[in-house]
C-alpha cells in the first residue's frame, strides 16, 4: 500500500473530513469539513476555473450537486441562472463540505485549456534568458580583511554587477550566514541575494487575452514548463471587449483605469498563485516574466491610459516593450522581477501578433505567408519577398462565440464541429458534454456544413423548408432558426447568427484581400496560411475556404496554430534577445489602416456573401 | 499700509482670532482661536522645534506661559520635569489658542540653528546636479504621423533617455495636453514628465546626525538655498548614541531596524514638509537628495541592519554610496527622486566625515591639515604629503552635553562660554536666556578656564578650597562640584563632569598622538587644525589647546568650521561629480583600527591629566 493510500485510508475514518465523488469518471476525493468545495478540489489537484480568489464575484468555478443540492447563496443567484440553479448548479467557492457529496466539475474549458496547454512543443529554443543565479562563497570579514559583505559580494560577481538597495538590505540580513550565498542576476543587477546554493529561478509566459488569461510557469535554467493555468479575463465583466474596456476608462477615468489594471493583476496573482502551488516554487523564486497581448491589454496591464487607441487616428501611448519590475505592476512575483511586455506595431496590431510571429517563424524564407490571429479582433499579416504587411479588422465577438444567441465560450459542452450528411446532422461537443451552445469553432463549422447542404443560400438567409431540413426550421425574420441538436434542450443556429458570421468574415477576408493588392499578390500565391487565436484545432481548413473567411487556396495549406502568442512569449522568456528581435520585427511591419481606406468598405460590403 | 497690515488689522477685530504677544522681543502674531500653539507659531513664520508632527512625543515644541500658564496635558508631564511646569513651560502642540495669550519662545536651538544655517558660504561650487528640466513641445499624432507620444517625447529628448513605466504613465495621462511638456531627466532616464513648460526642480541635502536631522532645500537650476530646518533625531527616544541604537536593533531583530528607520524617515520628512511649506515649493518637484551622515545613521536611513558595526572586527553592510528612489526609503519628496549617500571610509568614519572634507578641501596642496569631527564620536583625519589617514575614537557623550549632570544639548540657556578673571566666573549662555545647564561648548571652556585658575588640578580634581572659590564648591567624591552661576536655580560643574571630560579627550587626544606617529609628524608640522561638529564658533581655540584636547600647536592655527557634512552634502548635491569624488576619497584614505592598538591605551591613560 503506498503512503498516499495509506493517508486516504486514514482519512476515511476520520469523522473531521467527508468525500466527494467526482462525475463523470467516479474518482473520489477527501477534504476537511468546513472547507469550501473550492479548496477541496484545488486541494487535491482538481482542475477548475475561479479567478476572484474564492469571493463569489466571478462565477467561474460553477459545479452541479447531482444530489441534494444545498440551498442557494445569494453568489449563487447573482452569477447563475435559474435553471441552472434549479439543475443543481452552484458556486464551488461558496459552499462548504459538509459530509459526503456527489459532483459533476466541467472540464477546465477547451479554450483555456488550449491557452494553458499549447505547451509540448515549446523550448527548442536556445535558453538564454538573462537571469542567472550564481552560487558564491564569502569569507567572513576579520581584521585583516574588513571589507563589508556588498564589496566582498561584489568582487565575488568579477564587481561588474551594481548592487540596489534592496540587495544590500538582504546582504545585512545575510551577513550571519555561513557565508554560502546565491546571486540573482538580472540583465548586470543583482535582483536579490539568498542564503545557501539552492536557489533555482523561474519565470513565466504570460497572455493576457481580453477574454482569456493564461500563465506558463518555466524552469529558467533547463527551459522545462513546469504548468500552467489559464482563467477567464475578470475584467469581463467592466466590458465585454477592448472597445468597451476603454469606453470603461473613458467613463471612470483613472478610477476605471486602477479598476481594470487590477482585475487584470487581480487575476493573473490567482493563476500564478496556483500554478506556483501546484509546483511547489515559491513566487519569490519566480524572477522574470514576459507579457504578451493586444495593445489595449498591454496597456491596462502596465495601467497606461489607453484612451488614444479608440479614437483617430488610433495612437497607443507607447508600442516599444516596455520593462519594469513586478512591483510596479502588483504582479505577486519577487518584487524585483524583470517583466517584459513585447514590441507592438500598431494601437491593433500587438504584442500577440509579434510573438506569434516569432513563435510561427514567419518570412524570410522567400515563402508567403498569411498569419491570422483571430478573436474579437482579427490580426493579418502578410509576409511575402521581406515585407510584412499588417493590418486589423474589427470581427466582433461571433467567433469568440459571443453575440451568438446560442452562443458560448469554448467550455465544456459547445459545440465544436457540425457535420451535415444524408439528412442527418452531427454536432461534437467539447469533453463529449450534452450540448448546450455554440462557440466560434462550431459556428463557423455549423455554417458551412448548412451552406453546402444548401439549408443557408448565398444570401445567408435559411432556404425555405421543403426538404429534410423543413422540420428543423421555425421562427420568423431575425428570430427563424435551426435545430441543430435534439432532446429536451435542442441548440439552435439563429439567422442573426448566420448574419453575425457574415459580418465577422467579410471584414476578415476584406482585411486579407487589402492587403494581397497592397502586396501586388494573387491568393494562390500564398504558400501557407497559419490561424492563430480562437479557432480550436478541430475546425477544418476547407470550411474556412468553403465560407469565403479565406481567399480560394488549397486547405492543405492552412494550418490551425493554436494560442502561438503564448508559445512566442515562452520562447521570448527563454530566450531575451528575442525581446530586441521582437522590437526588430514590430519595426519592420508596414501598418496598413483599414479604418480610413474606401477599397475597404467596398470589399467589405462584397464580402458578406457566401461562396 | 501694505496688504499684510491691511490683513493683520483685519483679523484684530475678527472674533474668530485670538493673539499670542511672543517673549522676549514683544512681536504679537495672531491665530484662529482652537489652532493648536504649535500651528499658529509656525503659520506666523516663528521658529520652533518640533519632530513629531504635534504628537505631544518629541517633547520639542515646548514654550512658557508667562501668564495663566494652562492645566498641563499628559503629554506636559510626560515630556516636561516638574519644575519646567510649574515655571509655565508647555508643549505647544498640546494646547490650543483659546484668547490672548503672552508666551515665551525658546530661539531655535544653537546646534540646530548652527546645522540648518551654515549656509550662506555654499554654492562657489560648480553646478552639476545632473537632474534638469528639458522644456519640450510636442505636435499631436495625426494620420499621417501616428507615432506613439513615447516615442515623440523619446525623439524630442534626442531619442537617449530611457522613458521607464512612471513616466509612460504620465504621458498616458498628458496625452491629451497641448503638447507642451517638461521632461525631468535624472542620470539619462526620465524621471518625470509634466504638463507646460514651468517646472522648477529642487534638491535636498540632509545631513542625518545621530543627535540631529538637518534638511537644505536648494534650487538646483539656480543653486540658491531655498530654506534649512533641523530639529532632534526621533531616533533618540530609542538610544541617545549609534551604540544604543544598534543594541536596538540587536534587542528587538527587524522590528528595531523598521522602527528606527521609520523614526529617522519621519523626522526628515516633517522637516521636508516644513522647508518646503515654507518656500512654497511642491515636495514633488524635489527630485534629489544627497544624505551624509555617520555609517550606524546612514545604514538606518536606508533600512539596512547596521550589527555589524558594534562588535569585532567592526564591518558595515556597504562603505560605497548607495543610490535609491526616494520611494525605496520613503521620503516625501518625488518619489522617483535620486538619493544617493556619500561613500564612508569604515564602520566608524562615515560619509558625514567624507562630506566633510569634500567641504574643507584639505589636502592636496602639500599642507598638513587635521581635520576633526567632534560629536558621540570623535573622528580625525590627517591629511599631509598626499595621504591622508582616519581613525575614530568614541569621546563618549560628554561633548554633546550627555553623561554632564547638568548638561544639555546646544539649546537656549545652555552655558556656551565661561571666563574666569579676578575671582569673578562670567557665563554666556546661548540666546543670552537664563542659565539652565552646560552644552559640550560650555564644559570645555569651563575647565580651561578653572584649570587656568587653578580651580581644577592637573589630575583633574578640584582643588581644596581656602582662595576666592571655596564659597562655591560643595559635596564630596564624584558629588562635589563648583557653582558656575548664581541664582535661585544655580548651575554646576560636577567633579565627575571633569571626568567625562577626561575621558572623552584623552581619546581624541590618543587619536591624534597614534596619527601623528603613525604619519611620522610632529604636532608642530601641522598646519592648520579644522573642527567641525559639536563645538560651536564661540569655543576658543586656546580652550582646545590648554585643555590638552589638541597637542600644543598655534591656536591661530585651529578653525572651528561648523557643520562642514552639511556644507558637503550641499556641495555634492549641486555637483554629481562629487559624489564620485566623495568615492575615490573614502577610498584614498588609510583607516586606522585603535581598538586592537595597544599604544592606544597606554596614551589613552596618559592623555587623562589635564596640562
């Protein structure tokens, strides 16, 4: 019997704790009576959402009781609905154990777990991350040789490296020890000084995504990802995009701006937290940190006025990478701790876009290239005989699988892939869930399986009934849908979602085309195409062909790349001179503006139709 | 009538006001009736002592009620002895204008006066503060031109500053400004940015004493003194010398080193707020400070743990200047403002001593000069023939007016000179007030003057009585004593004051026999003698001589110069490259240990009788 069966055990008798079995799979957990469900499951390792810190306030860390549900708190019907609620849904954080129980946990969402997970094929780079810890040993002062410990310290670094005030105060409380000590380098300063030689550093990757947040945890000196997290963006709720966001700050002024920078922190502090703990690294240990993610995030992250970026002509305060430490940013890292944000090109064109770009390896090569960062927004760039060429198109949240009357996040339970064949219609959930909405992925899947089954005509509009789809239609005008799944709580596809769809592509192929004429460039002549961003891997290629999002070229060609602005900002911890090598290649993006160009309205309005 | 007289007579007949007429001198000054004393007095711009922001703690503030002195507060009887009440003495702070009232002010005190006013000699030194004020001019992006603010400014500063993360937040909040700027650069970074073209920049020299804090605030576009206040180091309720102190932190670990770090931290920055209050300069446009001080003093400043100082082989944390944020020590000025320490030489000679000469300018010109800082600690430095050598001798408190039984510090009614002529004792004391004790001043020129008069034997003891002075000695042993003045509250040498005495210069004394033989001099090669620290001006150099303090040189030789660590501090503010210079001379000068030397105790007993 192993020491851990052996504690289980142990526990099972001990009339201070309870169980809850966990659905589906059946695994069975034990926890302290008294503690929240929270607690128990992040205890024993259960992956779940929750970035508020456990104070009811996000509504992420939702689970079922699938018997005797406790009653409702008040979180509990502030942040879920009735019928979920009726259906035993509740708020993990603000119910306690209280015997023995029988939950169901969602699957940490696809999404996120993409965000978090995209992960394996990482550290190839070369490990040159500029942050070194150096094991040094001490005389002791005497008579002969009363030089204090910060000279002594210094000579030992070959007296290149300053020393800051915060180390020489770690120096005096050090200055009992055995004389053993580490140095924290960073970038020729000494970020901290501690006892002994143990000391291992660490950093993390961070994506601060306007709907998503996610951390990566790595191990400096050997480069090994040692976990990560990844948590909807709390400042979800001060505005659903970075439009909003802003309007927020507009609104609020500096109070809105503090308000979004800390949500952001806020969240981030609780992922750190947890992938820390689930490590086993003290954060203190955790000495770098590099920051991707669009110039608005960037901005709220470092809590810089974003205001100019909404308004003409589009100006960001600042695209260069910015350099601070930890402490001026509230991240709960060692206070010192280098975080870099990486180089922008434009107030839409950000820091994901350029590590995406260093991640993907685009241009160079002779090879064009077409890179897609799709969300809220849709970033393209171009890459062809040693240009690039970069614009944004404003997509809206269709493909986040927001303002999708159906729609959802990609969590447990949307719908991922559709397939029309012979009158039947096939929906894939994401965790094989019961379907209960639609994300991006299925939306645009859902639509060009229907537009090939001619259910959805050129127009967008639904083909009157007739044919086997006549009984899966109902509704009038805006409302008129399609019964995508059946039982008792069928998921539809509205018309104003095929509508939706419309809009989001035509401005994602308008965008594409500007630029192929910009570049003098037919679309056959892109060699590859690489989408980045919401899309999950599951979505084919011929359906972002088949619905006009992409020019006609062969789909072998079309690659789904994943959350590559995390993978760059890994690569770019590793690695710090890919930090100046971003700042190189943000400078070297010719930044189309869309809002201003009339070809673009026209080929806009062109666009909205489906091949 | 000018607006003030208009303004006076108008508040005459406001019934809201009430006037304090001030004694000695009879200026009446008026006040809104319920302000506290402490508060009218300084609002009318009248001089007085007080560390603790009217806390009633530091027991500075006090003035006497020459009518109708008030019911005295706790704090009164906690900080006052029992006759100072009942003679009318009150702290100002703990009472409230409630009418008219007649008060006598104490002046400020001859010590502080003397550290916050040796002043009017400064600024023949060059001006390099290497902090300025760029007035800068920015258009506004446009379309065409959509560069970033950052980098506009960056461009307009000839693209060499580093722009850090504060000052991206100012530009994100001038962005809207009329794009007229001042950039505040400090050692090639931005320090700040502000919004029109009139910002003024100001720096601080402060000169932490362990017995006194002094603050000089300086225009550094102009160089011209601003304002000085001084008042007694809040560290001294926690240990009157740095052995005390250290022994503190020793008793108390972390906590003590917080608390008197926070007490020194709270004391400069009350005076901060007065002297910049006071010249109507924004504590924010103060974006530099230079700090002089002993090594325990600076190591407490900057809140690092000084117990290496105290014990064998007595090694500090750091010798080298330390450069910080004033954030990172928390004073109240900028708090991105550079603070830089000067260099120290060893645990015992500091950066007041480095200062010090950076102020006298000894050396160099083939003179032979002893330079002494007389205070807690005496610290000498031979300079002659190119090198110059330190050593530090503790003198004990009895310079300062400690360990004296009547003593006192330099403050209003302490004795400063004594002359013995004809059988008649003549004491001046400081601000002509009645005599109420004896500074370090006063006790020196007291012995000179009875050993003189035969009063006081070679060996120290007081001579039997039978000529003129037998009326005015009384007691036995160590309690026998000679009565200085007369009086209903005389004031007396004790028998046991001449031993602190001899004590304290026998080890100045040792100090300057162990140099010279270590140097091969003879007193007679010195050239010139400089003193600086407790003595004040009025001190006569023949004093200094015929007591044995100093060897038998020329007393034309012998120039007491005040508080000259101030005057460095000042210096090296307005001057950067002295700071460095401050660094090659801590570094140039030979440090003499004398507490292993064993000749240093055998001069130390030899040195004990008085000439």
């Amino acid at each position: 019997m192993s020491s851990d069966e052996a504690s289980a055990q142990e526990k099972e008798g001990d009339p201070t704790s309870g169980s809850i079995e966990l659905l589906p799979g059946g695994r069975t957990i034990r926890g302290v009576l008294g503690a929240t469900i929270l607690d128990v499951l992040r205890e024993n390792g259960v992956p779940i959402e929750g970035s508020c810190g456990g104070q009811g306030i996000c509504g992420e860390c939702r689970i079922r009781f699938v018997e005797d549900p406790p009653e409702p708190t008040s979180s509990d019907v502030a942040q879920l609905g009735a019928s979920e609620i009726d259906s035993g849904w509740r708020l993990a954080c603000r119910h306690v154990l209280d015997g023995d129980a029988r939950i169901e946990v969602p699957r940490a969402s696809g999404a996120l777990d993409q965000k978090a997970r995209d992960d394996k094929e990482t550290t190839e780079c070369a490990l040159h991350p500029d942050v070194r810890a150096r094991s040094i040993c001490l005389a002791r002062p005497s008579r002969d040789d009363p030089r204090p410990i910060s000279e002594r310290f210094r000579a030992a670094l070959d007296g290149t490296a300053c020393v800051p005030l915060a180390a020489l105060r770690r120096l005096g409380e050090l200055r009992d020890g055995d004389g053993q000590l580490t140095a924290i380098e960073a970038d020729g300063e000494v970020l901290d000084a501690c006892a002994g030689h143990t000391a291992n550093i660490y950093g993390l990757a961070i994506d601060v995504g306007t709907t998503t947040l996610a951390v990566h945890l790595l191990d400096l000196a050997t480069g090994r990802q040692l976990g990560a997290a990844a948590s909807r963006n709390p400042q979800c709720r001060l505005g659903a995009d970075v439009i909003a966001r802003i309007a927020h700050v507009r609104h609020h002024g500096n109070d809105g701006l503090e308000e979004l920078h800390s949500a952001a922190i806020g969240g981030l502090n609780a992922l750190i937290e947890q992938v820390a703990g689930e490590a086993s690294v003290p954060r203190t240990s955790i000495c770098r940190a590099t920051v991707v993610g669009n110039p608005t995030m960037v901005h709220l992250f470092l809590c810089v006025d974003p205001r100019g970026i909404d308004r003409s002509p589009y100006v960001p305060v600042f695209r260069d990478g910015v350099r601070c430490r930890a402490q001026e940013v509230g991240l709960g890292i060692h206070p010192r701790a280098v975080v870099e944000t990486l180089a922008a090109v434009s107030a839409y064109v950000g820091a994901d876009i350029v590590a995406g770009l260093l991640a993907v390896g685009t241009g160079g090569e002779g090879e064009t290239t077409l890179f897609l960062d799709i969300g809220t927004n849709g970033e393209i760039v171009l890459t062809s005989g040693g240009r690039r060429i970069a614009c944004s198109t404003a997509a809206g949240p269709a493909f986040e699988g927001a303002s999708v009357v159906e729609g959802m996040p990609a969590l447990d339970g949307a719908i991922e892939t559709v397939r029309v064949l012979g009158g039947e219609v096939d929906c894939r959930t994401i965790g094989g869930a019961p379907a209960i909405g639609l994300c991006g992925t299925g939306l645009v899947s859902a639509i060009a399986e229907l537009r090939s089954a001619g259910v959805i005509e050129a127009s967008g509009r639904f083909a009157d009934g007739g044919a086997w789809w006549g009984e899966r239609l109902d509704g009038e005008g805006k409302r008129r849908r399609f019964r995508l799944t059946d039982g008792h709580a069928p998921v539809h596809l509205y018309q104003s979602d095929v509508r939706e769809f419309q809009l989001a592509k035509a401005a994602v192929r308008a965008g594409i085309e500007i630029q192929l004429d910009h570049a003098g460039l037919a679309a056959q002549a892109i060699d590859r195409v690489l989408i980045g961003g919401a899309f999950s891997s599951r979505l084919s290629s011929e359906h972002l062909v088949s619905t006009g999002l992409l020019p006609e070229i062969d789909p072998s060609r079309v690659r789904l790349v994943g959350n590559v602005a995390g993978q760059g900002a890994k690569r770019a911890l590793l690695d710090r001179r890919l930090v100046d090598e971003a700042e190189g290649v943000a400078r070297s993006i010719e930044y189309l503006e869309l809002s201003g160009d009339e070809r673009f309205a026209d080929l806009y309005v062109g666009q909205m139709a489906l091949p």
